[in-house]
C-alpha cells in the first residue's frame, strides 16, 4: 500500500471511480472523526480496490499525540454521556441506524470498493450491522439491576449495572460495516463514549458510519474513529489509563498481543478471534443438501469469514457422492468484481491472502490431498482466487489445522461419530462448529460433545442480532450481539443499604 505524505488536500479526494459509484460523496471521508471534528494526522495512506488494485482514496494517519487528545475527549464526552437517560440514548442510536439504512446502498458500495465482496453480501451486511444499533437501543432500556435477599439484619442489597467507561474497538477488514456496530452499538447504550480503529485495508465503511453518527446528532467525542497504524493506534490505547474496556476483531496473533498490553492497566477485554469451524455431515443427512450447506457455510466472504467451513467431515459411504456434489455447487459460483450481480465470489483483500491460498494448496497436495476441482487460473487480476475442493485433508495438512481464510475447501471421510467430535475440538480454536443431519441423539452428541461457542444445527446462519456471538478456547473471550452483549461494556456494581 502506498503511503502519501503530501498535505495538498486536493489530491486526497476519492477516486473517479468511487465518486462515479456513490450517490452522497459526502460519504467518503479521508480525515479521522475526534470529538466531532474532522481532523488531519501527519500523512495518509492509500487505500486500494482488491478487485483491480486501484488506489480509491486515501486516508489520514494520527499520530501518538492525536490519539491521545481523541482518548481524553472520548473521556470528557463519557462524563455526559453516561448520564443521559437510557431512553436518551437509544433514541440517538436509533437516528443513526434509521440513516444508515436509508444510505444503504451507499454503504455497499463502498464495501465493495474497499473490501471486494459482492454487491449482495455487502447489502445484506448493511442490514446486519444496523440491526444491532436497533437491538442495542432497545436492550439499553432494559440493563436491570436487582435486588438480593439480604443476609445482614436490617439491609437491602443491590446491583446496578454502570457503564465501564471509555472502550477502544478494534476492527477487522472482512466485516468493515457490522463490526464497527456490533460493538459500538452495544457500548453506546450501555453508556461508554467509543474510539474506533478500523483496519487499514478498509477504513471507509468505518468513517461513513462516524459521519452518519454525526448527522445524526450524538454529541461530539461519544463516537470517535481514530485511523493510523494498526500496531500505534492499539498500543497508544492499551497502554492508556482512561481506557477502561477494550473489545477486539482479529486475528488470535494480534489479539493475544493486545491482552498482554492491555494487562498493564487491567482493561475489561472481549476478543472476537480467529476459527477452524468442523462442519459434520452426519450418516442420515441427504448428500445434495449437505453439499449446498457446506458450500454456503464455506464460500461467503470469498472464504474470509471466521465461520467459515474449515474442516468437512463426511460419513465414508456417501463420501464419493458428496465430493461430486460439492463440486457440481461449487462449479456454479461466479468469481468476479463484486458489482457485477452474477458474481458469487469476489477477489481476497490482497496478494499476501493469495499467496498464503496457492501455499495451502500446495502443502495438501504435496502431503496427499487430491484435488477434485477448482484451482483454475482466472486472468481476473492479482488478489482472484478459484473456488477450489480438495479431498482427502489430514491433520497433518496446513489446510485443516489453520484458519485457512481463503476460497480451498478440505474434505475428509469419517467412519465414527465419536472420532468426528474429537478430531473436531482438537485445535486451540473453538468459535462455530456445524452439524447437518437428523437422528437427535446423534445431533446431541454433537451438541454437547463439540467444544466451539456455537454449534448450529442444519442452518448456516450463525448470526445475527439476538445470538450471543463468540468463542471458547483461542477464539475469544466473551460474547457480542444477543443480551450478553451490553455486559461487555457494563459493571455489576454491588450496593448495600445497612440499617437506616
Ligand atoms: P488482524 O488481527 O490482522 O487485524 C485486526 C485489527 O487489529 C486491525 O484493525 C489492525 O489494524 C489492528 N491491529 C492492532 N494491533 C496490530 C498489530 N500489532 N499488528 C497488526 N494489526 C494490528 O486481523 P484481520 O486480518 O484484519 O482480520 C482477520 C482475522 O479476524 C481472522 O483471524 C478472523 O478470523 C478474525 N475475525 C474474527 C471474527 C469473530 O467475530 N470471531 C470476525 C471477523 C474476523
């Protein structure tokens, strides 16, 4: 990625081609949102379409001392913003989520543009990420306390539930819309004022959210996007005091070096980290169907998504028959620019994930796979990668034992269930897990036996806003979305009235 340090603020307008897709340019900001100012760090730095690597536009890098004065005005603006009634500030949120919608198309546009994903995941991601804002205005209203039967004569005890104060949200590139909200959503109405630090790949999403959050009138430092290096911006704010909670979507490597620096003050630290989902078909299981929801639990997001089917474990008398219709699905997916509507897959964000895909590929076969389909050349441009099924995966692959986060699918025979559910909780990650089949004591096996955050039962649809989303073991800490969300962001505070 090239780095501009050119101040002439001329040459830091979008690109052409950004401006020729959005209807409200306004949209598309290159500067950082502090304390409800626009404001220039020391340089920018440019941001690509992976679909064909053109520079779209830049973006502002601040630097330490910027950073520093956006944490103490995200500080002054909690000291009001806690205070407001809860109905105060889900009305905010839900001005923010009815803009977003209304700019929705707007929104994926610039998805597209910045992350590649198709024009329709891009829509529907919109969609997901305002559903949160929604959720989380309705659910701040309801952030109870209680009351505890007292085992001291003559007092009442209570629980109150009082914000953590100022939250740092980190922020991935795949989802550049709805992990912004699913996080600041949640810390809004449970109270904190937010500093948000979206990935440098695709910075844009998170700014248009910050400029709608301003039309629609959250008082200045509530909500703040901070954009720069990803390893300044985080150690500026884990090494900061006032920073109360820090909440995190990323990769497990940066995210365990986020806990260690975030320990020196003893944040509250949630983690949304990286997975390796088993997706198991059991014996009852019609093939076709199977075949179809692993295709869908594989491919979305290019096969950038944590949920991603990572490992297909498939009963061994219907293994022939699967690997033909898995193929014959996958064969159907349109690999392209992600405006195109007929395009199913768009490009992976950059060379490096490229790269990182043909080694995958290249180590399984070098160790026994077989390649069923895909793999092809593409001649769509550097960051497109083919749709690719490889049978036979083994432990000892590099495809089955990482988060592989690309478009290669591994699948692999099974002949007892039991076997199934260990090699499938033998990894350090444990976010999603998927079963499809029928007979209930089997999927309850499943169920209970699969040591993953969420195990869902013949449906690819892991998420959404009532489902507390998150992993165990290497793949997190906490839960987002659902009604456990808000605790992420709120204290249990005790209070004790003695005898009066
Ligand atoms: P990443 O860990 O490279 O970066 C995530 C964020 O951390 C970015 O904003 C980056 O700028 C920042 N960052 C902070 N300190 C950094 C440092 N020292 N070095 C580099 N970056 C630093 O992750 P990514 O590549 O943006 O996203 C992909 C990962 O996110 C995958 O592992 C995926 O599984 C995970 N993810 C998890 C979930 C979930 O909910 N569990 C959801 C989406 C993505």
């Amino acid at each position: 990625m090239n780095v501009a340090n050119h101040r002439d603020h001329s040459e830091l307008k979008p690109s052409h081609a950004m401006m020729a897709v959005m209807d409200d340019i306004r949209l598309v900001r290159s500067l950082a949102y502090v304390n409800g100012k626009w404001i220039t760090g020391e340089r920018f730095l440019a941001v690509e379409n992976p679909s064909n690597n053109d520079v779209i536009g830049y973006v502002t890098q601040l630097n330490q001392a910027q950073i520093s004065e956006a944490i103490d005005a995200a500080e002054q603006a909690f000291q009001s913003w806690r205070t407001l009634q809860a109905d105060e500030r889900a009305d905010y949120l839900l001005r923010w989520h009815d803009l977003i919608l209304t700019a929705r198309e707007d929104l994926a546009r610039l998805m597209v543009m910045e992350q590649g994903k198709t024009i329709a995941e891009a829509r529907g991601e919109v969609d997901y990420g305002a559903s949160f804002i929604r959720w989380f205005a309705e659910e701040g209203r309801r952030s109870y306390g209680e009351t505890i039967p007292s085992h001291i004569p003559d007092a009442q005890l209570l629980t109150f539930r009082e914000p953590v104060g100022v939250a740092a949200l980190i922020t991935p590139w795949n989802f550049p819309n709805a992990m912004v909200t699913r996080k600041a959503a949640a810390a809004l109405a449970a109270g904190c004022t937010v500093l948000i630090k979206p990935a440098s790949e695709t910075p844009f999403s998170a700014l248009a959210l910050a400029e709608l959050a301003e039309r629609a009138g959250i008082p200045a430092g509530v909500v703040n996007v901070i954009t720069g290096s990803g390893a300044l911006v985080s150690e500026v704010l884990c090494q900061s005091e006032t920073v109360k909670a820090l909440s995190f979507t990323g990769s497990t490597r940066v995210g365990k070096h986020l806990l260690r620096s975030a320990a020196a003050t003893v944040k509250k630290c949630s983690m949304e980290l990286g997975g390796n989902a088993p997706f198991i078909m059991l014996e009852d299981m019609d093939v076709s169907a199977a075949a179809k929801a692993a295709v869908a639990a594989k491919f979305q997001t290019s096969g950038q998504d944590c949920l991603a089917a990572n490992r297909i474990f498939v009963p061994r008398q219907s293994y022939a028959l699967f690997l033909e219709a898995f193929a014959a699905q996958m064969r159907q997916l349109e690999v392209g620019d992600g405006f195109d509507p007929s395009v199913s897959l768009g490009p992976l964000i950059n060379r490096a994930a490229v790269s990182k895909a043909h080694a995958l590929v290249q180590d399984a076969l070098a160790k026994g796979a077989r390649l069923i389909a895909g793999y092809d050349e593409l001649h769509l441009g550097p960051n497109f990668f083919a749709p690719t099924l490889l049978a036979d995966v083994t432990p000892a692959m590099d495809v089955y034992r990482e988060e592989n986060f690309c478009p290669v699918a591994g699948v692999l025979p099974y002949d007892d269930l039991a076997e199934v559910i260990r090699m499938s909780n033998a990894t350090e990650y444990g976010l999603a897990a998927y079963v499809y089949g029928h007979d209930i004591r089997r999927i309850w096996q499943c169920l209970r036996g699969l040591e993953f955050g969420m195990v869902s039962v013949n449906s690819v649809k892991m998420t959404g806003h009532p489902i507390p989303f998150g992993g165990v073991k290497q793949s997190g800490l906490g839960r987002e979305g659902s009604r456990y969300g808000l605790d992420e962001f709120s204290e249990i505070k005790y209070g004790c009235l003695g005898a009066l």
